[in-house]
C-alpha cells in the first residue's frame, strides 16, 4: 500500500468534482500533481502541489484553487486537515488511524511491502560491468557491479521484468594480447624465463592460465610461431578469464542472466545488418569529418569514412562506423549489439558505463533512439571512480593483479555485505571515497554498520519479548491493538516507514538505487533516536508490564525491521540479527 499514491487519488478526485461543478475548466492535465512529504514536518502529513500547476492552465489563482481542493478533501474521513500555505501549496493532516494501519499493512506484507506494479511487466535489460575479459576486475568494476545488481533488484522489485546482462569484449586487439601474455606464463610453466615486456599484461593471475596451458599441451608450442598459437590461446585464455570474472562476480553476490560476446557480432552479419537498418533510414553516409578541437579521438581520420547521421539524434557531431580502410570502428560492433537487444524485445534498456565512457553516451543513445524509432529508451548510468583508503593512506597495489586493487582483494578484506552497501552511499556520478578502517568502524559515521545495528535493536527487542513469555509472532502482533501507537513519536516513526512505498517507485523510476540506501540510513536513524528516547521516556519503551501494550508497540519495532529487511535485500546485503 502507497499512502501517498492514496492520497494523491483522493486529491485527482476532488479535482475532477470541482471540474464537474464547474469550479474548474474540464480536460485539465493533472499529471504533474504530485502528493508528498512536507519539508518541515510541523506544517503537516503530506503536501500537493495539485493548485500551483493548474493555476495557469486553468486560470485562475492558485490560492483560489486551493481553497476550493482543501473544502472537498475534508470530506475524506481520512483527512484531519487540510491549510492552504504560502503562494497555493495545501498542507495535509491524516487522523492517526491511517498512520496507525501502517503497521498492519507491513506485517500483513512482509518484506514485499512496498513492492509496486510501477514497471507493469515491461522488460527491461540492464547490462552492467563488461570488463574486458583479460584480468581480474579492479575496484571500479565493484562499483558498476554493485550499482548494476541493486538498480536490477530494484527494477524488479517495482514491477519490470529484469535481464541482468554481460557483454564480453572479447573481439578487440586485447585478447591477442591476453593470449600473448598467457604464451609468456606457457614459457614459465615449461621452465623457461617468461619475457613479460611492455604492452603485455604482467599480473600474476596468469601463472595457473600457463600451468593449464602446460597441462594441455606439454612442451608442444614451445619455439612456435604466433600464427600457430594464437587463436587457440585466445580462446583458452578467454575461457579462463570469464571463470574467474564469473567467480568473482559471485563472491560479490551477483549473478547474471545472459553473457554476450562481441565477437559473435563478427562474420554472422548482425554488424551488416544493424548499418544497413540505419543506412534504410538514411542515416548511413560517405564523408569526412571536420578536424576535432582539442584532444583528436580514435575514430577520427582525415579521410572518407562511412559515417551514422547521429546528430539527427542530438549527438554533437556524426560518428564513423566504417574506417577508410574498410574494417569496423569500436561503434559499429556495438551499435549491433544494442540493435541485438532491441530485437528481442526489450522495452527498456540500461547500459551502466565506467566514467571514462562519457563521451559515448550521445551516440549510443542516438543510435538506439534510431534503430528502435524512438520507442525504447536507454538509460546510460555513469560510474564515477572510487578512491580507496588503509590507514589513513591510498592504497593502490594488488601484487596479483599488477597494478590494482581487485574486487576480490575488497570483498576478501571487508566482506560483500559491507563493499555493496558502502559502493550505494554516493550517487553513482559522484566520487566515493573507501576506507578499508572506517567502514569497519561501529559508530553511526558508518552507514552500513548504523542500519544493521537497527535491525540488530529490533530482533533484540523480540528475543527479551519471548524470553519473558511474550508472543510476538507476526500473527500476534498483526492482531495488537495499533491504535495504542499514538505519542508523537510512534507517529513520526510510522510516517517514515510509510514513505518506503513512495521511495521506491520515485528510485525506480530514475534508476538511482543509492535512493534505498539513503533511506534506510535515515530510517536507522530515526528508530535508533526513538530509541535512545525512550532511555528517558519509559512509555516509549517497546516492552510495557502491559502485555497488549507491549504488543502493539512491538508490531511497530517489528514493522521497522521489515523495511530494513526488505530495503536490504534490494541492496544485495544480508541483515545482521545480532551485532557481535
């Protein structure tokens, strides 16, 4: 149950009465009425903006509208008052009673609380991480991974039906360089000094790639031409790559749904066919570009090339799909690719890229807007660097990889429970600072660490209950007398909960699931102050020597827990029952 979307139906309502009456013009679009939270809570419940934004189309003051929205809203035996403030917002008082039903709606719900139809079974693809298939991942690909797995989790929570998806680069030059790389550990493994010179990837990860290769083929390719070797090791050590990436992948607790190559882009014609659909619409031209301000990039020549009309779409310049020399620039394989997901039937598509991808964002974007004829929208999501710290101190190094810190190095020090919550306390566009000290830390600084404890509280609270003889079962306390649950504070804390709803379609629908975690800080925050009130104020305290009483302040402790749980559970973070 959505309180506000509720409401909100209430206030549409009255609207329309008022048109019937003839208070206001017929035909008004009331999609930007939104009901939602006060920002000072001492000005009510809930506020609309329903008169500020029909003012002009309906013309009329806003005030006049208002007044008129807060007589027929106070027909609502739900509504305890309605105050027209300022210019024309109308600030809303709900009886206690509706607040008082929450926790009967949560316990009745579970964890699915909140769940919403948002999505309404459309499909959406989100396709996340991709990291060349030539190492381990670093502590960036952490980042798009978490931010990846939660925004899916959330996705599906809110109603989409979510495909999770890796695409595997694995048709560029850096696989010859992974297999050239593993010919060196080959050499290793058969005894000889491997030449681990510049351009090659130097990390020891490779050493059980050469000992597999020493496994297969004995001494054989030892002394061999390239031409002999490489495509067989490519393959090889491709294969034993995507096992570890997959590996680690799961250690993160993320799992994927479909794993894409780029390479079978390559000589099956979907490249061909994605730039014929696009040269049918007449978005495929012979030209040469104009010489780039600044930084010259890649794919820029001084030549005729075979350029997309991306700038049809809002891109800033056309962009070549076709070298000079006739082979595939690095944005026709994925102009097929994401042609590829349209085909089947995507409604939505979410590409989450590392920071350093800024500058494909127009064009992949113009390139899925022309080949879906608008009707798929995607959705790129940036992830900015992380910044990792030890002692106060950059800590740069992984001796297995080479030159970084690996997601395993992360997960194995702090665990994945606590590298997923921290990588969801920025924005994703936003640097994040990792402090392997500080997210260890028990202390509210540490957000991971603060909502656990919360929920810890709660089960705390449950385990004294049935260790006095108290039943606190969900059955139990569905049951309790809720309309007990009336000092300011109770109220207050049921209001927070009851935005769970609310903030999950408003995270869903700007696929922004750092919005959970934020939340469930705040939540955390609120029950530990209730808490701690409750030091000082034995009536707040959750057990009572009325047993009833008791009960229903309970089902609110445990309503609290629920969320926790189920805001958690979005996150990919198990909750912790008892804090050691």
């Amino acid at each position: 149950m959505n309180l506000f979307a509720e409401v909100r139906e209430a206030v549409v309502d009255a609207l329309d009465r008022m048109a019937a009456e003839g208070a206001l013009p017929h035909g008004l679009d009331l999609a930007a009425v939104a009901v939602e939270p006060p920002r000072d809570p001492a000005h009510g419940d809930m506020a609309t903006n329903a008169a500020m934004v029909l003012a002009k189309p309906a013309g009329q003051p806003p005030r006049t509208i208002a007044e008129g929205l807060a007589q027929r809203l106070m027909d609502d035996p739900r509504i305890e008052g309605a105050d027209v403030a300022g210019p024309g917002f109308l600030n809303l008082r709900l009886v206690p009673a509706v607040w008082q039903g929450v926790v009967r709606d949560i316990l009745a719900e579970g964890t699915g609380y909140g769940r919403s139809g948002l999505g309404r079974g459309e499909k959406v693809n989100v396709e996340f991480v991709s990291a060349n298939p030539t190492g381990p991942m670093h502590v960036g690909h952490v980042r798009g991974a978490v931010v990846g797995d939660a925004l899916a989790n959330l996705l599906a929570f809110a109603g989409w039906k979510v495909t999770r998806e890796y695409y595997i680069n694995d048709g560029g030059a850096q696989v010859d360089v992974l297999a050239r790389s593993a010919y060196e550990r080959y050499r290793e493994a058969c005894g000889l000094e491997p030449e681990i010179r510049e351009g090659l990837y130097p990390g020891d990860y490779l050493i059980p790639v050469g000992e597999a290769l020493k496994a297969k083929y004995g001494t054989s390719l030892l002394d061999q031409p390239e031409g002999v070797w490489l495509a067989e090791l490519r393959e090889f050590a491709t294969a034993m790559m995507l096992q570890m990436i997959r590996d680690d992948l799961d250690a993160l607790g993320v799992r994927m749904d479909v794993y894409s190559s780029e390479k079978a882009l390559y000589g099956t014609g979907q490249i061909e066919a994605a730039i014929a659909e696009l040269r049918e619409k007449g978005l495929i031209y012979e030209g040469t570009l104009e010489p780039p301000k600044g930084k010259e990039p890649e794919d820029w020549e001084p030549r005729v090339q075979t350029l997309f009309k991306s700038t049809e779409y809002g891109d800033d310049v056309d962009r070549p799909v076709k070298k000079s020399d006739g082979s595939w620039t690095y944005f026709a394989p994925d102009i097929a690719y994401h042609y590829n997901k349209v085909k089947r039937g995507f409604d939505q598509l979410i590409d989450i890229f590392g920071a350093d991808h800024g500058g494909y964002v127009k064009r992949m974007k113009a390139a899925v807007a022309a080949l879906s004829q608008g009707r798929v929208p995607l959705d790129i999501k940036l992830i900015q660097l992380v910044k990792l710290y030890k002692g106060g101190q950059p800590f740069k190094m992984s001796k297995r990889a080479g030159t970084f810190v690996t997601l395993r190095d992360v997960v194995d020090e702090v665990g994945a429970d606590v590298t997923r919550f921290i990588m969801l306390t920025r924005k994703n566009d936003v640097a994040l600072d990792f402090d392997f000290d500080k997210v260890l830390e028990q202390s509210k600084d540490n957000p991971v660490f603060y909502v656990q404890y919360a929920n810890a509280r709660i089960n705390s609270v449950l385990r004294k209950a049935r260790e006095a003889g108290m039943a606190v079962d969900d059955t139990t306390l569905l049951a309790a007398d809720h309309s007990t649950l009336s000092h300011p504070a109770e109220l207050a804390l049921l209001k927070k909960v009851a935005e769970w709803p609310r903030l999950v379609e408003i995270a869903a629908r700007n696929n922004e699931p750092h919005r959970v975690a934020f939340y469930l800080y705040e939540l955390a925050s609120d029950f530990h102050g209730f808490w701690n009130r409750g030091n000082d104020e034995s009536s707040l305290r959750f057990v009572q020597e009325d047993i009833s009483l008791s009960q229903a302040k309970i089902a609110l402790a445990r309503a609290v827990g629920v969320v926790i749980c189920g805001g958690l559970a979005i996150l990919g973070v198990t909750p912790v029952e008892e804090m050691r």
